[in-house]
C-alpha cells in the first residue's frame, strides 16, 4: 500500500475523506489495472499485455494523434497513471532524455516494469501519488496523463502539481472525463432516474468510488486555476459510449448484451460527436 500521507514543501494534509476514497481508488485499480480484467487474455504476462495492447489502441485509436509520442525524443517526459503500461511503452521507444512514470498502484507498476524489461526500454517508475508529486519545479517538458486525474479525490490539486513540475515552454495533454456524454446518460437512466445527480453516477457507478467528470466549461475553469491554460479541448467519443467494448468492472449482463447489438453507432458518430465521454485537453503552464 503506498503512503497516503505524504507531505512536501509545507502541503496541507489531507482530510479524513479523501484519505479513505485514495485507499478505496488504490485497491479498485490494484486489483486489476484498467484493461487487465477486460483485455488482458492469454496464458503468459507477456501474452496478456500484448493483448491489452492491441485492444486499446483498436478501440481508442485517437490516442496516437493526442499524445504525439515521437514529441518525447529526447525531452523530458512524465506519465501520470502508467496502468498497463502501453503507452508508457511507446513514450519509451521514442527514447526521451528522462522518462518517467508514476501510478497510485503496486500493480500497475509491476506490470509496466515487466513490459519495459521485454522490451529493453528503460524508465523511472515508482508507486507515487499524483497529488504531490515527487518531482522538483519544472523538471518536464511533457507531462501526460490518460484517464486518470478524474478519479483524485482533489484533480485540481493534481493539475497543480502538473503546472509545478513543468517546464514554462512546456506542454501537458490530460484526458479527464466529460460529464455531457453518452456514457453519463445511460447511467443515470440505470442508476440514477430521481434518485441521483449524475455527479453522484458517476462517482458510485462508473468506476472507482468518486470518479469525476466535467463540462467543457468545467473542465476550462479547473485548469486556469490550476495555472495551466488549455489550447485546446476536444470531446471524443469512447468505446463505452458506443458500446464496442467491454463495459467496465461494474457493467454486465444480458441487458447490456442486447443493447449492443442494437446500438446505433452510426448515428452517434454522425449527430453526437459532442457527448463523447472523453475531454482531450491540451494545456500550457500560465507564466
């Protein structure tokens, strides 16, 4: 378990609740990295990264556009939520002249490092939590995170530490979670009709307890403040809003495979590009 009272430069402590909801985020994603359960098929470690692999980049092809990894030649490179480990592989290829990668999870750690061995590349990963950092002021160039800040008890005082620990010339390309979208609306008809405010969707029904999300507006807001000015913020459709993947820990059963078969991909794609699940937000330190 890592140490979840971590403190630095005079931070102020946690409260009790956000201790407790960084203990339950760390065994959720401990238990399985995202994509292992779903993903992960095969008899060897190595067969079953592979596969994570090719899945993820099936279904979230985008990904290659937004992070641009071949930018990480020879600069400074920071991953927030390394996971399984993919793309840190692909910063890694591009041999940056730092790369390194943190995650909340023993597990995600575990599974990246064995990624990297097997293929030679090399990285600074360690169990390390995102809302203090254990870098020094401005030492990246690039800082990128995907799928991660969102499920923070406090993502603001993550993009905080972002700002800090990047370069003034440099860049920070997050993916967090968009509260208008498709994947938000069928939960709340599941979960929620009455009862619940999709905040509280998401945050008990999505995946790990108190995942967030956030309007464009929202989103925007947090990063100013943060002191990060986004260049450019783009709504992407998921595998989850257009039901060609594997719903999540949470999500099965008999329901859900039916409203697979009859989902009408092609009509989201053409009308409702903008309630994608995915916030692709580009951003530059302010000052």
């Amino acid at each position: 378990m890592p140490t979840l009272t971590h403190r630095k430069r005079g931070r102020e402590p946690r409260t009790m609740n956000d201790l407790v909801q960084l203990a339950q985020v760390h065994d959720y994603w401990n238990g399985a990295a995202c994509g292992e359960a779903a993903y992960a098929k095969g008899e060897t470690v190595s067969e079953r990264l592979a596969a994570q692999t090719k899945a993820r980049y099936e279904l979230e092809p985008y990904i290659f556009d937004f992070a641009k990894f071949h930018e990480g030649a020879g600069k400074r490179v920071l991953e927030i939520g390394v996971g399984m480990g993919a793309d840190h592989e692909q910063w890694a290829k591009y041999k940056p002249a730092r790369l390194s990668g943190i995650d909340l999870t023993e597990r995600a750690i575990e599974l990246t490092s064995w990624r990297l061995r097997e293929s030679d590349l090399q990285s600074e990963l360690r169990v390390a939590d995102a809302e203090n950092l254990p870098f020094e002021d401005e030492s990246f160039d690039i800082v990128y995170s995907w799928g991660v800040v969102h499920h923070s008890p406090n993502p603001p005082k993550i993009l905080q530490e972002i700002s800090r620990v990047l370069r003034s010339d440099g860049v920070a390309r997050i993916m967090i979670y968009h509260k208008w979208s498709v994947v938000g609306v069928m939960l709340w008809a599941r979960y929620g009709v009455f009862r619940k405010t999709l905040a509280r969707v998401y945050a008990e029904h999505l995946e790990s307890p108190g995942t967030k999300a956030y309007s464009v507006w929202q989103a925007e807001r947090i990063f100013k403040t943060s002191g990060l000015r986004p260049k450019f913020i783009r709504v992407e459709l998921s595998s989850g809003d257009l039901l060609t993947g594997a719903a999540g820990q949470q999500h099965q059963g008999l329901m859900l495979s039916a409203a697979k078969l009859l989902w009408p991909r092609w009509l989201l794609k053409k009308f409702a590009r903008s309630f994608g699940l995915f916030l692709l937000i580009e951003a530059h330190k302010i000052g």
